[in-house]
C-alpha cells in the first residue's frame, strides 16, 4: 500500500511539472510575440516619424 501511494504521489508531481512546463513554455511563447510586435510596431512609428510629410 505504501508503495502505491508513493507512486501515485510520483506520477501526480510528474504531472505537475509537465503542467508548469507547458505553462512556462506558453508565457515564454507570449511574451516573446508581444516584444517582436513591440520591436515592429516601434521601428515602423520611427520610420513614419522620419518620413517627409508631403
């Protein structure tokens, strides 16, 4: 019985840390996205701002 309990107590902080894994992974995914779109839309106002008005 003991054995069992530390197995299933094995597998459920496995599954934690799979979870936290994808989570992680997913908030890294994100906030790299917001910094490229950030970098992008910044380099395109500067552009624009430079730019001769007509």
């Amino acid at each position: 019985m003991k054995f069992a309990f530390i197995r299933c107590r094995v597998i459920f902080i496995m599954q934690i840390s799979f979870f936290a894994k994808v989570v992680l992974f997913l908030t890294l995914y994100c906030i790299s996205d917001l910094s490229i779109k950030n970098n992008i839309l910044r380099k395109v106002m500067n552009r624009a701002n430079r730019a001769k008005k007509i």
